[in-house]
C-alpha cells in the first residue's frame, strides 16, 4: 500500500487510482466568518469548487513546502454538490467537533491538527464523475483506493488516521 503523502503530482494519483481525476482545485485556506471565532469555518476559495450534483470520487490534498500531496478521498453520491459535501460536511465545525455525533471529517483533522502546530495549509480538491456509477458502485470504488493508498486523514477501511505522520511532515 503506498502512503498518500508520497504521492506529490496529480498524474501519479491518475495512474495509482486509475481514475482520470481532474487538475487541483485550488480551494483556499480555512477562514471564518468575519466577527466569529472558528466555529463558522470555510474556505476562501470554495466558490472554485462545482456545485451541481454528481456520484463520483474526490480527493483533499494539502501544500507543504512546494509540494501538494493527497490527504483524504472521499465519495460522491448525494443530491448535493462538491462545494458543499466539501464546506458544509468536511470542513464546517457543527458537522464535527461542534456536532452530536462526536465525530470529526478527516479533512477537519487535517486542519485542527495543523492549526495546533501554527501551520496554516493551503487546500486543493480534484475528483472525478462517475456518472454510470450507482451509489454503491462509487462505495465499491472509494474502498478500491482506499485499498491502495493510505491517506493520513482516511480512518475507516484504511489504516487509520495518521495525524503524527502529518505533523512531521510539516515540521
């Protein structure tokens, strides 16, 4: 199983995952809204992100140094859009440390964990359609990557999260 975070160009995802993932999208950094705390989080460039529903796979990716490395893959298959599985689900805090499940979205780990080591990350997102793809045919594909790569931030069906792994990364 490769590790994400050494695979460093979009090109070498296409070939480890066999999906023609797009170019990144570059998504920004995590803001809050002027005149909260960070319990209202976004993300400065999120309008970039297509916003029309569609079952596919995508991918978060983080920069550091010069290098854009993939940390959680996720699944598409709902009536809502990219922009807002990406802001509303795996970023926004009532949808995970602020929420009754307990719970926190991979993509949200990735950015406390770096918060609390002052390091503030820039964001990508690439994915790919699979519009002849029923939901649990795009599940099927989702657990398929997940078999080949562990991502730092992918808990279920990979190895765990890995946020030590991230932070000497960053340091």
């Amino acid at each position: 199983m490769i590790r994400g975070e050494k695979i460093c160009s979009i090109s070498d995802f296409r070939k480890i995952t066999g999906f023609d993932f797009c170019d990144y999208v570059k998504i920004g950094k995590v803001v809050g809204k002027a005149g909260k705390d960070d319990t209202f989080r976004t993300l400065s460039l999120a309008t970039r992100l297509e916003n029309d529903p569609f079952n596919g796979l995508y991918m978060v990716a983080i920069k550091v140094g010069g290098n854009i490395f993939p940390v959680y893959v996720g699944k598409r298959s709902s009536d809502h859009g990219l922009r807002h599985r990406i802001v509303q689900c795996e970023f926004n805090y009532k949808q995970n440390e602020g929420g009754e499940r307990g719970t926190v979205q991979g993509p949200s780990d990735v950015w406390r964990t770096l918060k609390e080591i002052g390091f503030d990350a820039t964001y990508y997102v690439s994915y790919v359609r699979l519009p002849t793809h029923s939901g649990d045919e795009v599940e099927r594909e989702e657990d398929n990557v997940l078999g080949k790569i562990d991502f730092i931030a992918n808990a279920v069906k990979n190895n765990g999260r890995r946020m030590g792994d991230l932070v000497k990364i960053v340091e």
